[in-house]
C-alpha cells in the first residue's frame, strides 16, 4: 500500500525518476490510484507530457474510463494539454469516444476554450456534429460559454449553427441566455435566424430579456428581432423582463413600442407581474406609459390583489398612488384586504385599511378577513382588525365563526385573542359543531383545553348526535380523549346510529382510543334501561336494509377487533380483543 501511493503522489507530481523507479519495481500500471482514476488519466489531467511518455511506453492502457466515462484523451483535451494530447492522438487514443453525458473530448475542448486543443482534435477530423446526452454539439457549448475564438473555428469548419438540443436551442439562444454578445454578434454574421424558438416557445429575444442582458437584446433589436412574439405561456419579451424586474431592457422593448397590455395565457399582462414580483421600480416605468391597473387575470386578479397577496407594501402603495381600486373582487370574491389578511401581512393591511378597506366583505365562502386571519394563525393581522371593530361572530357558508376556524386549525393563541374578545364558544356551524367539536376532532389538545378553561360544553351533540367525545374517539386522538374524560366527559353517549365513543373507535381502527374508554369503565354492549344492548336493537329494529347494514357494521368491527388480538401484547389483552368480538359474532348469529 505505501508503495502504491508514493507511485499515486508521484504520478501527481510528474516526478518521472519517481514514477520509473515505481514502475521499475513491479507497479502494475494500469492499477486503480485512490482517486478511483489511473496513472495515465492523472497524467492526462495534470498535463504530465514526459511522465505520459513514459507511461504509453509501460502500455499503458490509453481507452481505460473513470467513473464519469472519460478517458485519458477527454482529461487532457478538457485541461487544455495540448502535447500530452498529442501523445495520446500519436498512439490513435479514440477521439470519438463518449462520456457518461454523451461528450467527445472535442466537446470539452469547446466547452472550455481551449482553441489548439480544438484545432489538434479537428486536425484528426473529429466530428463536430456530434451531439451530446442533452443534445448539443461542441458549437452550443462554445457559444453558451462565451468562446469566442473557439467558436469562430468550429464555424470556419463549417459547424452548423441552426442544431437545436433537447430543448430546442440553438447555439444562438444559448449565447443570449448568457449575455455573449460578442459570441453572438458572430453568430448573427453567419445569418443565425434570431426567431427561432425552443421548447417553450422562447426565441433569442426573450432568453435576453429574462436574464436582462440589454446590450445582447439590443443587438437582437437591431437585426429588427421580433418584440412581440409569445411563448407557450403565452409572454413576450415584455413579460419576462417585468417579471424579472430588468428596468433598463424594459425601458429598451417599450422604446421600441413593445405592447405593455398584452396579456398571458393566464391573463396576466407585464404589469401583474412586475407587481407580484415587487418590481417596483419597473412597474414606475409602466405606469408611466399607462399601464392599466384595473386590468383582471384569469383568476380576477388586479396588480393590486397580487401585490397584496405577496406582501409588497411600497408596490401597493405605487398601486393605491394610482387610485387603484382595494373593492374589487376576484373570481372567489377576495378583495386585497383578504388576501394580505389570509398571507398575514400586517404592513399590507395596515396600508388598506388607512385607505379604509372594508373589512366585512365576504367572499364566495362567506369568509370575511377575519376569518381568513384567524384560520391561517395569525394573530397579529387579527389583533389589526379587531382594533378597527372587526365582528367576530359573523359566520361563513358554513356556519363557522372565526373562532371555530381557529379552533379547527389548532391555533392557540389565535383562539385566545378571540376568547379575550369575548368570542362566543357555544356558537354551531351548520352541522351543529361548536369549536369544542371542531379541536376534539382535530387532535388540538391545548386548543381544546383552552376551550374547557373557558367552560365549554363537552356534551353538546352535533346533528349526528356526536359529542367532542365521540369525535376525538373516531380520530383516535388519545390524549385528547383523555382531556374530555378527565373532565367526565359521558362515555356511554349515543349518536343517532345508536353509537357510543367506543363503537366509533373500534370502526376507525383505534385500539389506544377504545383500550382508554374500557379503561375508564365503557360498557361496549351499551344496554338501554330494559338491558337491551345496541347490536341487538340494530338487527331487531327496522327492515331487511337496515339489518344488512348493522351486520356490516358488526362485520367491521370483528375485523378490527381481530388485529388488535393480532397485535396484542399480552394474553389478558388477546382475550380481551376477543372476548368483544365473540360477543359480537354470538348476537348476530342469533338474528341468522
């Protein structure tokens, strides 16, 4: 091993005395070095000429690949040793062999600039068509990495410059992209068409304008380079520089009257997203060519609902500077005020409301700021309406309060704000939930604790019947379950079905739920005062249709009481599993 890697460090320092007393004393030299490369590929990167020398005359294998798939001819070409590729291209290493990405050494030669490492690979007539894994010849390369002279050779050798790769670019789109506007300058010397467009539908033009490369655009400009063209989104070199906040190639499109109300194919016209972007100062500009800002998307947003939206105070105000509309609505009824309300961006509400918003608006789903504030958690955009009179018993198309959104979503000290209001917690929704319902269901523990500080009824039943009990024992929310009982909650309730905590656990699987409730005393079998249990009051009550459905029921059941045994882990607890549903199987079996 010590041998090996004093040959490794000499190899890496081209100390030939070093490397022939190595070689002289037994080294295999095609041995794998640690760098998982051998010697002649380490030589070839570091540009070792005499130590290669040395090394071909081992036979040294020359076609050997690491693990990106390059052989000592791609490391050398790519480092730009050009004598020790000559060595390699003396002994016919291939030059047409390809990399893990698809790549001849000609197309690292071109990649990296290096013109007589180029001119020496083309000497031996290496393809300069050939495409790589996403599909670019070593003319894309050259021109997307701003090679100049490089590319200027492979376009003496006659390199076609319309090749498009993988995503439809051509060596002309890619020198755009990246601002080369000298690369691109000779591209357009050799009649490059400045209109073609990629995959996306984007030409030239608008890959300069969204990298807001403006003396590349205003080359592309002066060979009168389409302004108005869209891409499959449907924008325009307008857009994209708008969206990107590039004020000076902006300034350079509407110089040349680029249309600044053309919309997207989401409606959206470079105002709408300079203001979502918060582009202030290019939305300056557009305004100062009247823009229109009352202009609607797809989806009904103005700029001003976007800037809202995003949280962009000093575009809002731009906007409102504007007489911009804060009453408009958009297709599901939001104005600004809800949005900056929903994303919880106080400086933007602050803003709407010295412009005095309206704060009882609702929306499509009944939803008034406040409720939107307080389902999403926050509390200070909430405290900012309740300190300008915000009513908090309004209620949606559901029937929800804001206090029962932010109960629902478990948001505390939202809840707390509102409570502190003196916000009704015995208020129902329109399937008779009050939010003690709605955190018991959701598994909100210190919600619902709040909530039973505050003396909220835990025996309300909703229109099916369900207490917060029920419901926390369907979800399986053990602990708070274990809250509602330590407050003696009723365990032996029923819903309409005739249902008590435990069935719902046992039908949603719950084993921690329904080991909780036996715990605490639930008697399964749930008997009336006459001792008639549940099941046989489901099979003895009603017609065929209902005595299929409560077998279902009790089929349901057995199944889950059948892989808690399964998963028991104790006997005393197996027996306990199925001991309940023996009593199940023996009461349906006497309705057969």
């Amino acid at each position: 091993m010590s041998e090996v890697t004093a040959f490794e460090s000499a190899i890496t320092a081209g100390d030939l005395a070093k490397v022939t007393q190595a070689l002289d004393g037994g080294q295999d030299v095609n041995e794998r070095l640690s760098s998982g490369r051998m010697a002649c590929q380490e030589a070839a990167m570091k540009g070792h000429k005499e130590v290669m020398q040395l090394l071909i005359d081992r036979e040294a294998d020359l076609e050997v690949t690491d693990e990106d798939g390059r052989t000592p001819c791609h490391l050398a070409a790519a480092a730009g040793h050009k004598e020790v590729l000559q060595l390699l291209l003396d002994k016919s290493a291939s030059i047409e062999v390809t990399d893990k990405d698809g790549r001849t050494p000609c197309h690292l030669a071109a990649a990296a600039g290096h013109k007589e490492v180029l001119q020496l690979l083309l000497d031996k007539t290496a393809s300069i068509e050939v495409t790589d894994k996403d599909g670019r010849t070593p003319c894309h390369l050259a021109a997307a990495a701003g090679h100049k002279e490089v590319l200027q050779l492979l376009l003496d050798k006659s390199a076609n410059i319309e090749v498009t790769d993988k995503d439809g670019r051509t060596p002309c789109h890619l020198a755009a992209a990246a601002g080369h506007k000298e690369v691109l300058q000779l591209l357009l010397d050799k009649t490059a068409s400045i209109e073609v467009t990629d995959e996306d539908g984007r030409t030239p033009c608008h890959l300069a304008a969204a990298a807001g490369h403006k003396e590349v655009l205003q080359l592309l400009l002066d060979k009168t380079a389409s302004i108005e063209v869209t891409d499959k989104d449907g924008r325009t070199p307008c857009h994209l520089a708008a969206a990107a906040g590039h004020k000076e190639v902006l300034q350079l499109l509407l110089d040349k009257s680029a249309s600044i109300e053309v919309t997207d194919k989401d409606g959206r016209t470079p105002c709408h997203l300079a203001a979502a972007a918060g582009h202030k100062e290019v939305l300056q500009l557009l305004l100062d060519k009247t823009a229109s800002i009352e202009v609607t998307d797809k989806d009904g947003h103005t700029p001003c609902h976007l800037a809202a939206a995003a949280g962009y105070k000093e575009v809002l105000q731009l906007l409102l500077d504007k007489s911009a509309s804060i009453e408009v609505t958009d297709k599901d009824g939001h104005t600004p005020c809800h949005l900056a309300a929903a994303a919880g961006h106080k400086e933007v509400l602050q803003l709407l409301l010295d412009k005095s918003a309206n704060i009882e608006v609702t929306d499509k789903d009944g939803h008034t700021p406040c409720h939107l504030a307080a389902a999403a958690g926050h509390k200070e955009v909430l405290q900012l309406l309740l300190d300008k009179s915000a009513n908090i018993e309004v209620t949606d198309k559901d029937g929800h309060t804001p206090c029962h959104l932010a109960a629902a979503a478990g948001h505390k000290e939202v809840l707390q704000l509102l409570l502190d209001k003196s916000a009704n917690i015995e208020v129902t929704d329109e399937d008779g939930r009050t939010p003690c319902h709605l955190a018991a269901a959701a598994g909100h523990k210190e919600v619902l604790q709040l909530l039973l500080d505050k003396s909220a009824n835990i025996e309300v039943t909703d229109k099916d019947g369900h207490t917060p009990c029920h419901l926390a024992a369907a979800a399986g929310h053990k602990e708070v379950l274990q809250l509602l009982l330590d407050k003696t909650a009723n365990i032996e309730v029923t819903d309409k079905k005739g249902h008590s905590p435990c069935h719902l656990a046992v039908l949603g699987g719950r084993k921690d739920a329904v080991q909780l409730l036996l715990d605490r005393g639930a008697d399964f079998r749930c008997p009336d005062a006459a001792g008639v249990t549940w099941l046989v009051r489901a099979l003895s009550t009603g017609g065929p249709a209902q005595g299929q459905q409560a077998r279902q029921t009790a089929d349901a059941m057995c199944a889950h009481l059948r892989a808690f045994a399964a998963g028991a882990t104790s006997r005393s607890e197996a027996d306990q599993w199925r001991g309940l549903k023996a009593w199940i199987e023996v009461t349906v079996d006497m309705f057969e």
